[in-house]
C-alpha cells in the first residue's frame, strides 16, 4: 500500500449538501382565508337547515297520511252491509267507528225512492262535542224487497 494514500487528506463533504441546495427565499403556506371559511360554514348551516325543514315537512305528511279524516263513506260502507242483510225498508240507527276513531259516531236514516226498489240512505257523521255535523251524505241501495207492488204504499 501507499503510504501518501493513506494519509492524504480527502474532502468528504456531507450528503445533505449532495442533492440541490434548497431556495433561501421565503414560501407562504397555501391555507384558508378566516372569510373563507366563514362563508363555507354559512353555506354548510344553510343546507343543513334546508334539509331539516324538509324533513320535518315529509314527516309531518306522512303523518297526516296514516290517520285519514273520518267522512261519511266510512260510515256508507257499514250500513250497507246492514241494509243487505235487513227486510225492512224503512230503517234508521246509529253507529260508531270502534277504537279507531273513539269520538265519532254516525247516524242513518233509509226511506223508499220511488217504486223501483232503491232506498235512500241519509248519512250524518258526528263528532262528540261539536254541533254541526262533520260530514253528511246520500246513497241510494237496491234491495228487492222495498219494492211496491199493487197495494203497497208508494212513498216518496
């Protein structure tokens, strides 16, 4: 070996100065503005409170869907049933609509119309505690005995 090698004085120099030297100039950090941020939180309360209120609204029309107003249709359905079944022509009664709807009740009353077996049937629902009645109406139901035969009193 050589000795002059051995003892000869090479410069190292250190590896971070290897790589490019770094910029001596100043970077600002890339970041959001205090307004900026202000005004995304408006837009993001803003939605927010949109989509509540639209969700309370649908709520509240679902809700309003599952318990239906009572009318006098309901009621036409369960006189029917019992003017099918009845003889008599002339029937009047009462009824109410069971655990569904506790407060409402109906009243009927059926006459002969004409002479060709039809019976009007007047219909008049209630609630308890009002006076003026919440719905009323007419049908008109064929039973083939109501008909007026000679002899039979026609009313009208």
């Amino acid at each position: 070996m050589n000795p002059a090698h051995i003892f000869s004085p090479r410069l190292e120099l250190p590896r971070s100065t290897l790589h490019a030297p770094r910029s001596t100039t100043f970077s600002p950090r890339v970041a959001f503005t205090l307004m900026e941020v202000m005004i995304a939180c408006g837009i993001f309360f803003m939605a927010t409170f949109t989509i509540l209120a639209l969700v309370s609204t649908t709520l509240r029309n679902a809700r309003a869907l599952q318990r239906g107003d009572v009318d006098a249709g309901m009621a036409a359905a369960q006189v029917y049933q019992l003017l099918k079944t009845n003889r008599q022509v002339e029937v009047s009664g009462s009824g109410d609509f069971g655990e569904a709807y506790p407060d409402y009740s109906f009243e009927f009353a059926s006459q002969q119309y004409e002479s060709n077996g039809l019976l009007q049937v007047e219909i008049v629902v209630n609630r308890r505690g009002n006076r003026n009645p919440v719905d009323s109406t007419i049908i008109w139901v064929y039973s083939p005995d109501a008909k007026s035969g000679p002899g039979q009193l026609n009313l009208r």
